[in-house]
C-alpha cells in the first residue's frame, strides 16, 4: 500500500511550461488600456502583435513582444536579485520585500504570478503563507495598495444580500472567510486579517487548480479587540469593540444567506475564526451549507496523518496508534479539533468507545493538565478532561514538564500560539519517553510561535526524534553528516483537496467521512522508506499530486454517502463508475493551470 511511483506537480509544470499545444480562447469584454489594467487578461508585454491589433492595443505597449518564458525569467531574475541584494538587512525587512515583489505581479499579471508560483511552490509558499502571510497581517494598514476580496462590515447588516453582486466574477467556487479574531498565533488583527484567506486562496490556486476567477477571499469586519489597533489612525477596519452574542451571529447569518443566494454551490472555508466562534458557527451551519472549518477539521486531519506515520516511524503497526501515548498542548480550536479525530481513529481501530479510546490522550492549556476538577471547565473541553483518578501522580493544572515527566509520552504536539513552551528542560524530558522515536509537533504559527524551533528539538531531545512544524523550518545538521529532518505539519496538505474533491463531487455538504478520507489519504501518501527516515508528509513540491489524490479521496467518500450530485457534465452516475485511479486522474483534469490564452473580444 506504501509503495508506489510518484511524480511531482512541479515536473509536470516544468515539462508545461514549454508545451507548444495552444490553449482555447478567452472571451474579454474590454479593449485597450482597460486589458492592460485587468491582471486576469493582462500579459504584458506577452500580447502577440495580431492580439494588440485586435484589441486596440496598439501604441500602448513598447513594441517588442517578450514571449511567456523570458518574462517568467526575468521575474526570477528580479526576485534572485532582490534576494542578493537584501542579503545584509534583518529577516523581516527581506520576507516584506518578497511578498511586496510577488504581491505587485499578483495585481498586475495573474497569470504569470500562479505560474511562478506553482512551479516554485516550495520556495514561495513562505511569503505567501505561513509565515511571511502573519507579517503581512500585522503590516497591513501600511502596505495597502489595492483591494483584494471583499469586506463586509457590522455597519453593512440589511445589505448583504444586494453587496454580494457588486463582486465582479460571476461564478465563485471556492470562499475563504475570516473575522480577524484569531490570525495564526497572532490573536484579534480586525480587519487586517484579509491577508490569511487571500494566502489560503492562493494555495488553492497552487495546490489545487482551482481557477482564479472563482475564488473569493472574504473579510467580516465586527470590530476589534486589539487596543493597538483601536488606537492606531491608519487601522483601516472599524474602531469598535466586536460584536458579540445574536449581534455577531446576525452578522455571520447574513453574510452566508448572502453568499448561498448568489452562489448556491460554493464552499465557505472559515479561517481562523477564535475558538467560540469557530466551534458556534461550525455546529450551526454544517448540516445547512457546504462550509468547513479549516482550523478545527483541516489541522485535524493533518495531524492525525502524521501521527499516524509516528506509529510507523517507529517501525510498528498502524494498530499500534491506539497504545501511543499523546499529549496536547493547547485546548483551542485547533488542539481538540486534533484530539477529537485522533479519539475518533482509536475508537474505530479498536471498536472501543470514544470514552474508553481517550485514556491514551492528555490535554493541557494555559492553565496546566485539564482535569475534571477544574473550575470552569470549558465545554468545549470538558470531553477530555481528565479523571483525577486515572492520572496517578498528576494534579489539575499539572504542568507541561510534569505531565511530559510522568507520562513519558510518544508524543508531545503543541497547538498553544506560544512560542518557545517546548523549552531546553521539557524537550530534555522528552528523552525519557517510552517510544523509540518519539515525536515533537512544535504546530503552532507562524514561526516566531512555535512551542519550539527544530534545532532545539534534535538538540535536547534527541537526535532520534520526530520533528514536524507548523511553520518551515530547515533540515538540522545532525552528527555524522546525518540530517535531522523537519516536516511541515500545516493543515496546506488537506484544505485544498477538501475543497477541489468537494467541489468536483457536486456534495452540498462536508462530512465527517469525507474529511477522514482526507486524512487517510494522506496518511497513506508516503513511502515506507521515507517514514522510517522521519518523513511524516511529502514535499510540498508535489503538493499538486497530493491534492490530486486528496480530492479523489473526498469525492470518493462524497459518492460512498450518496452525496455526490455530479459536477458540469459528469453525473453522479459516472462519478460512481469512475475506479479509484480514474478518480484521481479526474480530479488532476479539472485542474487549473495557467497559460496565456487567445484573447477573443466580445462586446
Ligand atoms: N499547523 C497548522 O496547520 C495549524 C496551526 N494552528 C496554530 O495553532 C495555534 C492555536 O490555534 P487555535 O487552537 O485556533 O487557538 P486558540 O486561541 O483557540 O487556542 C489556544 C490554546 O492554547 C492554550 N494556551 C495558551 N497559552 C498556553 C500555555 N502557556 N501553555 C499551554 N497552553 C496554552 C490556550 O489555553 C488555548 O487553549 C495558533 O498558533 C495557530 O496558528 C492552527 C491551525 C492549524
Ligand atoms: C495554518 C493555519 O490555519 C493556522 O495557523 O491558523
Ligand atoms: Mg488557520
């Protein structure tokens, strides 16, 4: 089942790149100087000369046509000497400019910009994502240049329904929306958090061919909490406290009436939402639209898979996922969303029930080991609370040091936004585990905020450990030339295939089974050579082959509940007959690429 032959979406780009076929015509309603401004028609100087003549482009570019290859050159050669020539100034400053260089192709030229990206995913995605994207939040009243996206605010309630059709595209598949509260590590960033669903969008571009076109990255603006921000004369959201209770909802309500009158088949990702919200608006809009969320469901996911390879890692069973021993770090969103799937496979590989399959986990939050006894026990918590009586020799509010020392854990997996809990003593402790390679998810974001870095994880724990972040960091050096490798365990692996299997299988709804496949797919995704070296997930190089299978898996799932309607003109009929390969191959059809197009005028 582990072995099989794989090839990367970056190969197949590459080997595109310089594919003669030409592509089918695209029908533009605009002439001239409007083409030039619009970055979905805009090729530049790349307008063939019969093109500029059609168009009414003549005069308006210098005359020389540049071919598609030699503008994405000399893109990359401007980035490499950006890259060169910034090598002496601080981290930050460097990351800005790269998101500002790629960010300025992205508003000019949308073509060229998903190409480069695609084809140096691995290279880019830490500008465009995790962890540039969090800087880019935190800066973004003073890098606004143009719009991208839409905003809805507390002040448009009773507008919606009308404010949807002012965006331009008629077709939206694919929506990431977020309130600001909860930006990566990060906390309330208001409004300034439309960088987050624009960085998600663009790796469903990358990763999953979604068209440009028919995505939407959607800011609600309720208001802030971050007295900074309140304070500060340029934060361009609204200067008031957040909405809260009915008011807040009456918001969330609106806004998804209104995306689902417009567009009944889209898919609502929520991003980053804080935990109250995240876990409310899940419950309340699952069984009714086709939403997810990526932070408790997608993060879920991808974190059971690479628990899963720990298991394997370790040379042992899959079977044998239901004797490790796993303590959590963070009882929000994203920690019980993780715990809540990883009970869930314990208790289906074992048959056991959820309340038998927990005894194995240990969940801690700010205020130490969650326990039964706790005052004001969280709700959302309370399923995993521990009985006093089956944790011998540990107390309510235990500490992360004394929970690692007692238990001895296969694995310590943090989702607390706090940088730097893992540190030198409780890593150190981790060498007492009982496993023969036990596993550090230092998985908060972005980098600045993980529990650990990876240096100091092959450090003090130990060089035969397991190492996945949430953010990259680079391989360590080990002793002996041995490399001590750093996996990226970002949610990146599974939301783009959630969304393209969905969306390809026609389902109105997002399940439980449909996610799990996910999850399974990925977990199933590497070779056994590579796990037993530490490799937990696959290069994000061929995050395109991922997603591909990724998809196939949901939409499999998607046929297996009968929930698959079929989408354009393959019914759910076909879907059913389609075997497991022709699914995937399915999926990578309906991929996206980007090619300049013939531009056809149409008044
Ligand atoms: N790698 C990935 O794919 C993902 C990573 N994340 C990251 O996970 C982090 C948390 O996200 P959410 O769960 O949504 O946040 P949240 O705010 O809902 O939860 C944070 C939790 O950490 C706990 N915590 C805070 N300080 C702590 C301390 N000193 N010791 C122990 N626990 C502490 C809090 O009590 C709370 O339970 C963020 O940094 C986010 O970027 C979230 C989703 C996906
Ligand atoms: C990766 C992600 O979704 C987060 O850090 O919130
Ligand atoms: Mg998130």
């Amino acid at each position: 089942m582990w072995n099989r032959v794989r090839f990367t979406a970056s190969n197949l780009a590459r080997s595109r790149r310089f594919s003669t076929a030409i592509p089918g015509p695209c029908i533009v309603h605009k002439r001239g100087a409007d083409i030039l401004h619009d970055p979905w028609f805009n090729k530049d100087t790349g307008f063939p000369l019969t093109e500029r003549d059609r168009l009414g482009l003549r005069g308006l570019l210098p005359p020389r046509v540049i071919s598609f290859e030699q503008q994405y050159d000399r893109f990359l050669n401007s980035y490499r000497s950006l890259e060169k020539n910034t090598q002496c100034q601080p981290e930050n400053v460097v990351s800005l400019s790269k998101w500002r260089i790629l960010n300025r192709l992205h508003d000019r030229n949308e073509t060229l910009y998903y190409r480069v990206l695609i084809d140096n995913i691995e290279e880019f995605a830490p500008i465009i994502y995790t962890p540039t994207v969090g800087l880019v939040c935190q800066n973004y009243s003073g890098l606004f240049r143009r719009p991208r996206g839409m905003y809805f605010s507390a002040k448009d309630k009773g507008e919606m329904m009308s404010m949807i059709y002012n965006w331009p595209a008629h077709k939206v598949d694919m929506i990431v929306l977020t309130d600001g509260s909860r930006i990566l590590g990060l906390g309330d960033l208001g409004v300034q958090g439309i960088g987050i669903p624009i960085g998600k969008l663009d790796m469903y571009v990358a990763a999953a061919g979604i068209n440009p076109r028919n995505i939407l990255p959607v800011m609600l603006d309720v208001g802030t909490n971050n007295e900074k921000l309140l304070k500060d004369r340029l934060y361009l959201g609204l200067r008031q406290p957040r909405l809260e209770g009915e008011e807040y909802l009456a918001i969330v309500d609106e806004f998804m009436e209104a995306v689902y009158a417009r567009w009944p088949k889209a898919i609502v990702q929520f991003e980053d939402f804080q935990m109250k919200w995240a876990f409310t608006t899940l419950e309340r809009y699952h069984k009714r639209f086709c939403m997810f969320n990526d932070d408790i469901q997608g993060t879920a996911g991808v974190a059971l898979a690479g628990l899963l390879g720990t298991v394997r890692a370790q040379g042992r069973p899959l079977s044998d996922f239901v004797n490790q021993k796993i303590v959590v770090v963070g009882a929000g969103s994203a920690g019980l969303g993780v715990l809540k799937m990883a009970i869930q496979a314990v208790s289906k590989m074992t048959g056991c029930s959820e309340l038998a399959a927990k005894s194995q986990f240990f969940l801690i939050d700010k205020d130490g080991l969650v326990t039964t006894e706790r005052n004001n026990l969280d709700p959302a918590a309370a399923p995993f609370a521990k009985n006093p009586r089956d944790i011998e020799g540990l107390t309510e509010g235990a500490s992360i040091l004394e929970v690692v020392k007692k238990v001895k854990p296969h694995v310590l997996l943090g989702l607390s936004g706090v940088g730097g809990i893992f540190n030198e003593e409780v890593l150190k402790a981790m060498r007492e585990s009982v496993s023969t390679k036990p596993a550090i998810f230092a998985m908060s974001n972005p980098t600045m905020n993980a529990e650990c870095t990876a240096v100091d994880a092959f450090k003090h724990a130990g060089e035969n450990i397991v190492f996945a972040s949430g953010s990259p960091f680079e391989n360590v050096n080990l002793v002996n030339g041995k490399v001590g490798h750093v996996n990226q365990a970002n949610n990146m692996y599974l939301f783009p295939g959630i969304g393209l299997g969905t969306r390809l299988s026609g389902a109105h709804l997002i399940t439980d089974g449909m996610l799990q496949a996910a999850s399974e797919c990925l977990a199933s995704y590497m070779m056994e050579e590579d796990i037993l070296k530490g490799i937990l997930y696959p290069s994000i190089s061929s995050i395109r082959d991922v997603t591909a299978e990724v998809g196939a898996a949901v939409l499999r799932a998607a046929v297996e509940e009968e929930l698959a309607e079929g989408h354009g003109d393959v019914g759910p009929k076909e879907l059913a007959h389609m075997s497991k390969e022709e699914t995937v191959e399915y999926v990578r059809s309906n991929m996206w690429f980007p090619v300049y197009s013939p531009l056809v005028h149409e008044k």
